[in-house]
C-alpha cells in the first residue's frame, strides 16, 4: 500500500478521536482499511508460501497448511 493511503487512514483515525467522522470520511476510511488488511494478507500469505523447513536429515519441505484452518473470507487471497 502506498505510504499516502496509510497516512490518511491515520489522519482519519486521529480525525475521529476528535470529532465525529462524516459519512464519507466513515466510507472512506473503512475502504483503505479493507484495502490494506486485503494487500498484508496477500503479501504474509505470499511470505508463508515461499517458506520451507528443514528436515532433521538436512532435506527441505514446503511448509503446508494444517487441517481444520478457516477458509479464506470474502477479499481473501486464493
């Protein structure tokens, strides 16, 4: 996420400890923070996906999900 649309998440926050948010400034800030929680668990799942563990006997394996994990949400990467 660019480094402006964090700032103005952050200047919205610091907006609502101060006076009520307008409906658009409600709107817009629950947009950039679904955009940002969407692109962190992109790049963690991206991070995971390239991690691999090493064997006792020196061998690497891909790292793989456990059973029984939530099922990605709705905005969720594949």
């Amino acid at each position: 996420m660019e480094p402006e649309k964090v700032l103005r998440i952050n200047e919205l926050t610091r907006i609502s400890r101060e006076r009520e948010l307008t409906g658009a400034e409600q709107a817009e800030r629950a947009a950039l923070r679904q955009q940002y929680l969407c692109e962190f668990r992109q790049s963690v799942q991206q991070t995971l996906e390239n991690t691999s563990v090493r064997e006792p006997d020196g061998t690497l394996r891909p790292l793989q999900k456990k059973d029984g994990l939530a099922e990605p949400g709705p905005g969720d990467p594949q």
